[in-house]
C-alpha cells in the first residue's frame, strides 16, 4: 500500500490548537445562557472524553491547506478553529438528539444526556448547542463559509429522517443506505473541511480535494462504526453495541449478507490495478434477511437471527473492504496538497479510522 507516516501523532502536533478545545466550547455554552441547566445539559458531553476526530480533522485540514497556499498567518488559523468548534458543537448537538430518539441510555462511557434529564430539556439542550455554534459562524462573516456549514445541519436532519421508518427495495437498499450516511455523517467533515478552504481564499480545487477527503474519511468512519456495531463491545465503545437491529436499521455488514452480488479483494494478480479498484464477486448470502429487513427486525427472533447470519456472511468483511477503498481515496486525495507534517497527518488519520477499535 502507500507509504504510511507512522511517527506523525496528528494530536500532538495540533496540540496547540485542541489543548483548550473543550474549554472554549464550555466557555460558550456558559456564557451565552443565564439558565446554569442549560449550562449543564448541553456540556454534558463536552466533559474531553470523546476522540475529537472531527476539530482533529477539521484543523489538519486546515493546516495542511495553509502551508499548501503559504499563508500561515494567525488571524486564519484562529478562524478556521471557530469552524473546527462548530464542527464538534454541531456533532454533540446531534448526538443529544439523537441519544432522545434512539432511547439511548450510554454514551461516552457514562449515562446518556437523556438517561439524566427529560426529553424535553434534553431537546431544547441541542439545540441550544446549535444556536451558540450559529453565531460564533455568523461572527465569522463570511457568507460562503456559513452556506457551506449551513449545508451540514439540513443534511443530518435529512440523513436522519431518512433513517427513521422508510421501506425500500431491494435494489434501492444500498444507495439509501450510502446517501444516509453521507448526509448523517461524512457532510459534516466535508463542508466543515471545505469552509477551512473557503476562509482561506482557496481556488475551487483545493476546496473541492478538502471536501472529497472529508466525504471519504466520512463514509470509511461511518462504515466502520456501523461494522464495530457487530463486533465489538459496549465497554470498548462506551455505547451500547448490537444496537443498530433493535433499532430496526439494516446496515452495511447486513445489506452485504443479504446481497445477491458483494464487492470483493482483488486477486493477486488483479490487485496490480489501481487499489481503489473494487469489482463484483459472488459471496455467501443469505436472502432470508430480506424479509427481516423490511419488517426492521420486528418479529421475535429476528435480531438474534440477523445477527448470527452476519456473522455467517461476509458482510463484516466486505464492509471494512468497501472502508479501505474510501480510505485509499482519501490518503490519495491529501497527496494532492504540498508535502507537510499536516499533509502527512491527513494521511495518517486514514489509517487510524481503518484500524480503529472504539
Ligand atoms: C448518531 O448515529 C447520530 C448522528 C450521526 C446524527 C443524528 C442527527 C440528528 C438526530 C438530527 C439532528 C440534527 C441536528 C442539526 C442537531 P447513531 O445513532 O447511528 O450512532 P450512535 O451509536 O453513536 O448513537
Ligand atoms: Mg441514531
Ligand atoms: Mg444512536
């Protein structure tokens, strides 16, 4: 594969910029508000436990795009951290909402916003998160940069809904299931990985390669989450797993199961190709999932059914494959910026969501 930069830590070289991360946000949220439950719902989450992958993204990003155009000013770095905040405000918001309609009880580790306070404080608590992040964009006055992150907020609402009760066919499954995560969860890196370009006076290109590393790292994350979801623990991932079937969702590892056709690895002699190629192959499937799908796992039995039949399948294999592949793309796409720590860093991130474990 392509060389990998393994003694670059993309924390400890942002560690000027993340430091104080979650200080700032609970400096926000704080001061915005006279309401101390407000207050103290909405930085529930901002307690420094999660990954800060998307502000850990968001400035490598930008980073990497400053030293590409040879503008290293500070005035530009503050601002494009103003968009790593929101990035991770945005985030948490949603996840406040989303742990409310998920009846989620755990997350990060420790009891869920809702599994502390009422649904409707909880609500109103996200979005509060959200207007604070608003204005700290607005200040920014950049009307470009605020249409590119408004773009993240319309979409998780509609990758949301669209999760929410739609029944699809059996040859729609999968471009559903791929347009729902682009909009719940590769969006917000894309535009906010984009808006650190577009403060910089970026040309269209690097603005275009910023957003694409930002939608493939963001699929690969979500695909992986969703295989983790199969695989791995609750204390590993400080939220429940197996969860996705009891919440009616057929994801990846299960569209995969019951797909006539899978992609596959290339052959020895094949994998001399590009290795973002990806072809069709026939896998163990299981079309019995099928039905189970459309009625979301409802039935007695299903959920323990489904989740023996993925594991029987290739699914969990070929959804970390189709993760490489996005993976693969992204570390290409950041070789087209000028060779820089942060470059590197970009790089390395690639691998970090490929092999990771929570
Ligand atoms: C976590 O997914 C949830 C999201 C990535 C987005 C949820 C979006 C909303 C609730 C819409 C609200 C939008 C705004 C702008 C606040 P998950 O349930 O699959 O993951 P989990 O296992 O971490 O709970
Ligand atoms: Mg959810
Ligand atoms: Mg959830």
């Amino acid at each position: 594969g392509p060389v990998r930069e393994f003694q670059i830590d993309p924390y400890i070289i942002l560690d000027d910029d993340l430091k104080y991360f979650y200080d700032d946000v609970r400096y926000l949220l704080k001061s915005g508000t006279s309401q101390p439950e407000l207050d103290t719902i909405a930085s529930y989450y901002f307690d420094g436990q999660g990954k800060a992958l998307r502000p850990m993204v968001t400035m490598l990003m930008a980073k990497a795009i400053n030293y590409h155009l040879n503008n290293e000013s500070h005035q530009l770095v503050h601002k494009q951290r103003q968009i790593a905040l929101f990035s991770e405000m945005v985030h948490s918001a949603s996840l406040v909402h989303d742990d409310v309609i998920d009846q989620s009880d755990f997350r990060r580790g420790k009891p869920s916003v809702n599994a502390l306070w009422n649904h409707k404080k909880v609500t109103m608590a996200g979005d509060y998160i959200l207007s604070i992040a608003s204005i700290m964009i607005a200040r920014l006055r950049s009307d470009d940069v605020t249409i590119v992150l408004s773009q993240i907020l319309t979409d998780l609402v509609q990758g949301e809904f669209m999760q929410l009760g739609s029944r699809e066919t059996e040859n729609e499954r999968f471009a559903h299931y791929l347009t729902k995560t682009y909009r719940k969860t590769a969006s917000l890196i894309a535009n906010a990985l984009k808006a650190t370009a577009v403060i910089a006076q970026a040309d269209d290109n690097v603005a275009e390669v910023a957003f694409q590393y930002g939608r493939n790292i963001g699929l690969a994350f979500q695909l992986v989450d969703d295989m983790l979801d199969f695989v791995s623990s609750t204390e590993q991932m400080g939220k429940p797993t197996a969860a996705d079937l009891k919440l009616g969702l057929a994801t990846a590892p299960v569209l995969f199961a019951c797909e006539k056709m899978s992609i596959g690895y290339a052959s020895k002699v094949a994998s001399r190709r590009r290795n973002d190629d990806v072809f069709m192959v026939p896998a163990v499937k299981y079309p019995e999932l099928n039905p189970m799908v459309m009625r979301r796992f409802s039935e007695p039995g299903d959920v323990e059914r489904a989740f023996e039949l993925v594991h029987k399948s290739h699914g969990l294999e070929q959804t970390r494959f189709l993760a490489k592949k996005h993976c693969n793309e992204a570390i290409r796409l950041a070789q087209e910026l000028t060779e820089s720590p942060y470059q590197k860093g970009l790089q390395v991130v690639a691998d970090l969501v490929i092999n990771r474990m929570k």
